[in-house]
C-alpha cells in the first residue's frame, strides 16, 4: 500500500491532494493531515467515500490502519465538518479547556521563581475598605482594617493637589466633593484609588479581573521593578499571596519579571471566570446610607443617586 494518494473534496468547492501515504498509515495520521489540509479541526471531521454508496468512515478507532476502514488509492473522499449536539459541544469545550489548563501549567512549570509555590486568596471583610485593607495586606503582610483610613486620606491629599489632573472629568465629581467623598468609611475604592497608591508605594498593582478573565495592571507604564495582585470579583477585592511549597514565608510582593506568578494568576482568572465565582453587579444588592433604600445593582444605584443626590452605598 506504499506510495498511494488520495484526493479530498469540501462542501465549499476546495480540493486537495493526500499523497506519500504509506501501509503503516494510521487514522490518527490522516485525521491530523486531512485536517491541516482543509483546516476543519480533526475532533469533528464528517468523512465520506466519494462513490456511491457514499459510506461515511469511521474514524474513531485512530490507530487502525487506513485500509482497515475502506480507503484504498485513489480514493475521492468528502470532508466537511460534523455538526455536533449540545451535549457534544458541551463536551468539546470541556475537553478545549482542560488543555488550555494543561498548556498554562506546563508554562508555569517552565518558569523559575513562580513554580516553588501556589497562588491564593487571603480573604479581607466585606466593609466597604476592601481594597484598602488587601492593599495593606500585600505591603505588610497583615489583614489590618485600620490601614484603610490611612489610604483614604493618601489619597484624599494626592487628589486635592492637582486639581487640574483630578478634575471633574475624571473623578465623576467636583474635585472637593470628591475627597471628603474618599475619606468617609462607607466610600468604595476602584480603578483611581488603586492607580493612585501604586504610585505613591512606587509598585505595580495587577488586579486579577475574574468578571472578564483579565489581568489590569496600575503603574505597568512606570517601570516599577516589583508588582502585588489583587483579586477583584465584581465587587469585592482580595489580596493573593505565593504559599511555598518549600517551607519558605508567603510571599505578596514579587519582581516584574518573576513570569511564573503572573501566569498563576492568569490561570486563577480563567478558572474563577468559568465557575462563575464572581458578583454580577447587576444584580448585587446595595443600601443607600443616606436614607436606608434598598437598591439592586449598578443601574439602580445610578438611578437613584440622580434622583435624590444621595451618593453612600453600602454593600448587603
């Protein structure tokens, strides 16, 4: 069976040529080049001979012989991709993200400093300083509440003195407004509070974005040497830290170019996102500190702050 070819036609009008094929080719063998071929990914390959009575091949058994399903020289055969069920493509994305995380713990084993321990969350409270107590928690290495207020007034005093940078435009409010707005305990921290201390601690804060799988990086355009992360899920901030699996301390603060800790977070962001342990801020409910509503997600914050002025939420 040495030296045989074989032609291939698609739906599309495309044909190709199979040629060199030898008597140890196997199915797995021209699954992958009828699929390099036409580019239709070999897991939902539709094959049929093409001569009355057009036999669909089964190609299940990958290491049976080619002869062994019916393909002889010469052979015409119609190539066109299956259309799987719900259940199947259930399944095939299942399979795709197993080797996505496969893939990314191979990476990470190929790293250096990353791979001598794991990623976790250290779980801060739910009290409206989320993001000030993690960030306390990376610098110091404690879960210390009574930093927040430190922060807000760092950065409180960093907005009140550029009033051209931190402008209206930008804060969402009068600048004045704002920063007695930041220094009252209910107040939440976001994007320009954590850009605001990455600069004063001259370190990179990654927030690990769990509601869209990505990673932000605050101070990424100033060279900082080091960087921390941060878990974010939609609402609430979590510092992560390195536990070693060498006995050494846990580590929050990690060099730019320590790789194997970022694709450890990469990797966390993927796996949170697609278990969904994330807060749909459209749904989350809020209380209005000022008049004690109830209020149900974003929208309805908005919506009510327009109406009423008032600008205190608290998380229930």
């Amino acid at each position: 069976m040495a030296g045989f070819s074989l032609k291939l036609k698609t739906k599309t009008g495309q044909q190709h040529i199979v040629s060199n094929l030898e008597q140890s080719t196997t199915v797995r063998n021209l699954k992958g080049k009828i699929s390099e071929l036409t580019k239709i990914p070999a897991n939902v390959l539709h094959v049929v001979l093409g001569f009355p009575p057009f036999k669909q091949l089964d190609f299940s058994k990958e290491d049976d012989l080619i002869s062994t399903i019916g393909i002889s020289n010469g052979d015409t055969l119609i190539v066109d991709e299956k259309q799987l069920s719900e259940e199947e493509r259930q399944q095939q994305a299942a399979i795709k993200r197993m080797e996505e995380d496969e893939k990314l713990a191979m990476e990470l084993a190929a790293q250096g400093e990353g791979s001598n321990g794991i990623l976790l969350k250290q779980v801060v409270p739910s009290d409206n300083s989320c993001l000030f107590t993690s960030i306390g928690y990376v610098l110091t290495g404690k879960v210390d509440p009574d930093n927040s207020q430190y922060m807000r007034q760092i950065i409180a005093s960093t907005v009140n003195a550029d009033k051209r940078e931190y402008n209206e435009g930008i804060l969402g409010r009068p600048n004045d407004e704002y920063c007695a707005w930041i220094l009252q305990p209910e107040s939440w921290g976001g994007a320009i509070e954590v850009s605001i201390l990455s600069a004063y601690h001259g370190i990179e804060f990654d927030v690990v974005d769990i509601t869209n799988a990505i990673i932000n990086r605050f101070g990424e355009d100033k060279n900082y040497g080091m960087r921390a992360f941060l878990l974010f899920d939609g609402i609430h901030y979590d510092p992560l830290f390195l536990e070693s699996t060498s006995g050494e301390p846990p580590k929050t603060i990690f060099p730019i170019e320590d790789n194997g800790v970022y694709v450890q977070a990469e990797q966390l962001a993927n796996e949170a996102k697609s278990s969904r342990q994330f807060t749909d801020v459209n749904r989350f409910t809020l209380k209005c500190i000022d008049c004690d509503c109830l209020l149900k997600g974003q929208v309805e914050a908005q919506q009510h702050a327009k109406k009423t002025g008032h600008v205190n939420f608290g998380e229930v």
